[in-house]
C-alpha cells in the first residue's frame, strides 16, 4: 500500500508541459470558427423553413376566424424578426478573418458574444411572448371543436414546453455558449502572443 500511495505522489508531483504551436492552435480556432458559422446557418435556415411552413397554412386551409389569421401573421413577424437577428449576428463572424486583423477578429467575436447574450436574454422573451401569443390566437378556432380534456391537456403541454425551453433549455445554451466564445477568444489571443513571442 505504501508502494501505491509513493507512486500516486510522484504522479501528482509530474506535471506535463504540453505545447501547441501556433499554427496548430490556429487550426484549430479556425475550425471551431467555421463550426459556428455552420450551426449560425443552419439555425437560419430552420427558421427560414419554420416561416414558410406556417406561411403555407394560409395556402393549404381555409380559416373562419380573424384570430386565426392573427396568430398566424403574429408568429410569422416573430419568427421574421428573429431571423433576421440571427443573420445579423452571422454576419459579424462570417466575413471576419483571422489572419488579416487579428486585433479586429477578436473585437468582432466579443460583439458576438454580446449579441448572442441579448439574444437569448431580452429579445429571447420578445420571441417567447409573440410565439405564445401567436399560438393562442392560431389555435383559438381550431380549439373550439376539440372536447373539454383535450383543450386542456393541449394548454398544459404548450406552457409546459415553454416554461422547460425558457428555463432550463435556455440557460445551458446561454452557459455553452458563453463558455465556448469565451474559449475561442482566449485561443486566439494566446495566438497573438505567441506570433509577438516570435517577432
């Protein structure tokens, strides 16, 4: 047992130095930028998909009520606005370059990070409120030739969904997110410092 318990503390006492050039660090922050830039465009076209398919409703059913008409045009501003917010922020990190003004990269990813912490902050409930709304309206007519039970059962799901995607889906996002842009920025400016260590 004392055998283990010496060579547990030699263990404890190496520690390895592991380096990365900066090439290879570069790389590799390069790579996890292009990622994002890929999960930015696919989250637009979801929501480009998502605003032409409840667009389509007006196309494919013939709706009675004016409340109907009202959730649908509700949703589809909601789900505009917000995709339109989404390309904004895409925008910041699709055409920024590393290798040309590094200095600027990281000014650019910080604003990123800013905005995505709005997104998922204020304007988040903007989106929550109107999609709510919007669904309340929608379903208002469609409701009203459902029995009693399945009204009900169909409310208690809906604000279920969205108290669990308002809280605890929406805060892991934020804490990921954060912590993933803040680790792209200190890589990139561990990258400066080792090109000036170099200089």
């Amino acid at each position: 047992m004392q055998e283990f318990d010496h060579i547990e503390a030699l263990w404890a006492k190496h520690t390895v130095d592991v380096t990365i050039s900066a090439d290879e660090m570069l790389k590799q922050a390069k790579k996890e930028v292009s990622s994002m830039r890929t999960k930015s465009l696919l989250n637009i076209a979801g929501m480009i998909f998502s605003f032409l398919a409840v667009a389509a409703l007006w196309l494919f059913f013939d709706f009675q009520s004016w409340t109907t008409h009202a959730g649908i045009s509700i949703i589809i501003i909601a789900v505009g606005v917000y995709t339109v917010i989404l390309y904004n922020n895409y925008r910041i990190i699709s055409k920024s370059d590393f290798t040309v003004n590094p200095n600027e990269f990281i000014a650019k990813l910080k604003l990123y990070q800013l905005n995505r912490f709005s997104l998922y902050n204020r304007l988040y409930w903007f989106y929550a409120i109107a999609l709510s709304l919007g669904m309340v309206l929608y379903f208002f007519e469609i409701l009203g030739h459902m029995d009693l039970w399945v009204q009900i059962l169909f409310v208690v799901i809906s604000f279920g969904w969205m108290i669990f995607c308002s809280t605890l889906v929406r805060k892991a996002v934020i804490k990921k997110d954060k912590e993933r842009i803040d680790l792209l920025i200190e890589k990139f400016e561990r990258i400066i410092g080792q090109f000036h260590e170099h200089d």
